[in-house]
C-alpha cells in the first residue's frame, strides 16, 4: 500500500516534470500563487487563484491539486469555472481571518505552500496534469513576503519563474497584503523576453531614443 502511494508520487512527479518542460499554455491555468502572507499568518491565509482560459465553462468535481510530496485535495463537489473568469482557492474561509479575501474553495490544511521550494499540480478527473508549477525561492520565480505571485499573462507560460511578478503595492486586498484574488492580475504593460529583457537593461536610454525617432517616422 505504502509501495503503491510512493509509486504513484512519482508518477505525478514524472508527469509534473514532463509539463514543467512544456511551454503548452491552455485550459484551466494556476494564475496567482500567495504563498507567504505577511498581514496574518501562513496558516490562515495562504491561497491561490486558477483562470480558465476557455471558451467553456468547466467543472473541476473529481480534479485534484497536490504538490511533489504529501500535499493533496481532491474536489469532491461540483465546482464551475466560467470562461475567463477566475476561482480563489483559499486556506481559510473566514475574511475577518484569512486576510480580508473571498474564497471560492477552501481547502484547509490539505495544502501547505511552502515559502521556499514547492510545487502546485493540478490534475483533471481523469488524473492528467491540466497545470503544474514548481516555484524555487526566489532563484527565477517572485519570492515575497506579504505580495502574490503573479502570473503576467495567462497565455504565457507558467513553468517559468520569468512569466510571474510580484504583485505590485498598487494592488492590495483585505488587510493590506498585495494580490488581486478573484480579478485579473496586474495589467500587462510587456511581455518580457530574456533577450529584450537583457537589451532594455543594458541599454534603457538607447532604446529610448530609438523609440522617440521610430515614433517620429510613423506619425
Ligand atoms: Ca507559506
Ligand atoms: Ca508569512
Ligand atoms: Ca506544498
Ligand atoms: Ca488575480
């Protein structure tokens, strides 16, 4: 028995190892991650946030989120997701305690998500891996006290410690802690590319002026 849950641990694993080489970006998406709460503590209000990006509107009943160890919740009742909208996956139900956020799941101790290194799998009713993301403390991914990881575009791929930002001190729920649990996450201005990434460090001002004239010549 033991034998066969190691077993199927690593199965998941494999499995979440195999998407988290993918850059495939469909379907129900983990979107917002608050993983370090700082205006109560991480055991009250820790959530995280799921899109659907579909044109349909699905039923997560029977899908389940778990992380690469002991971390498991099976969904045992009838959850919808609208198309382009978002559900709040929240540790504790209560906002006079969990921070100040409406929660659309609450799912209580079966998930912890951990400060440093941690993964969030979430499996289909048919125990596929619809999403799966593995944040490293701090070494790509956002690593904050008090602020959400942010996914900055849905569509963009959210293995990738570069497609998430800290949410900015604009954006704050509750108490006072920076998320956007339920809404869109913070506009996106530009989708980063490492090599303009590195191009815009380097050379800010150039790009700048190579901006102003481009400009000039359109208009
Ligand atoms: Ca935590
Ligand atoms: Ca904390
Ligand atoms: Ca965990
Ligand atoms: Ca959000």
């Amino acid at each position: 028995m033991e034998r066969r849950h190691v077993l199927r641990s690593m199965r998941v694993m494999l499995l979440a190892g195999t998407l988290l080489g993918s850059s495939a970006q469909a379907g129900i998406v983990i979107n917002e991650i608050m993983n370090n709460p700082a205006a109560v503590s991480d055991r009250r209000g820790e959530w995280f946030e799921l899109f659907n990006t579909t044109a349909e509107e699905i039923d997560l009943f029977g899908w389940s989120l778990r992380d690469g160890g002991r971390d498991s919740l099976g969904i045992d009742t009838p959850l919808t997701i609208a198309p382009g909208s978002f559900l709040v996956f929240a540790r504790n139900a209560d906002p006079a305690q969990n921070g100040g956020l409406a929660a659309d799941y609450v799912y209580g101790s079966s998930l912890v998500l951990g400060n440093g290194v941690d993964e969030l799998i979430l499996l289909n009713a048919r125990g596929a891996v619809a999403d799966a993301v593995r944040w490293d403390n701090g070494v790509t991914f956002p690593d904050a006290s008090g602020a959400s990881m942010a996914l900055l575009d849905p569509a963009l791929d959210n293995a990738l410690g570069a497609s998430w930002t800290t949410t900015p001190p604009e954006l704050v729920y509750g108490l006072g802690d920076r998320g956007t649990p339920g809404k869109a996450n913070a506009p996106v201005t530009t989708i980063p590319a490492p090599s303009t990434g590195i191009l815009l460090g380097i050379g800010a001002v150039g790009m700048g002026a190579a901006f102003r004239s481009g400009r000039r010549r359109h208009t």
